[in-house]
C-alpha cells in the first residue's frame, strides 16, 4: 500500500515506471489524496492516477476514452 511518503519521494520523471507499482488496491488513498490542502500532494496522486488511468490497466475501453476527452480539453 503506498503511503504518503513513497508518494511524494517518486520525481516526476520517474512517475510512468512507478505507476506499475501500486495495486488497485491503492487508488482509494490516491484518489482521497487528490482533497489534499497541499498542492503538492495533489498533484502529485492526480499524476499518479492519469497514468495508471490511460494506461488502460483500470479503466474499460469507454471509461478510458471518456477519461481522454476529459483531459484533451485541459
């Protein structure tokens, strides 16, 4: 399960290999992180779940084009 500290030592760089690290079981806490006051560790888990999002590991073919459009506007 990945905590706040593992969260916040991965360098930005590095967050596409770390996303194959953390379970399913973890985007509850990701997501909770994303309600942070700091926009650090906002960031940081919004990041973290965008990648693990469009890799196409968690979300169906729908959701995940759903999930592009989204971003594509930003």
């Amino acid at each position: 399960m990945i905590d706040l500290e593992d969260l916040m030592s991965i360098p930005k760089n590095e967050l596409q290999e770390a996303s194959k690290a953390p379970d399913k079981e973890d985007l509850p806490q990701l997501v909770e992180w994303l309600t942070s006051g700091d926009d650090n560790i906002r960031y940081q888990a919004f990041l973290l779940l965008q990648i693990e999002a469009l890799s196409g590991d968690i979300l169906d073919k729908k959701s995940r084009k759903q999930f592009e459009t989204l971003f594509a506007s930003f």
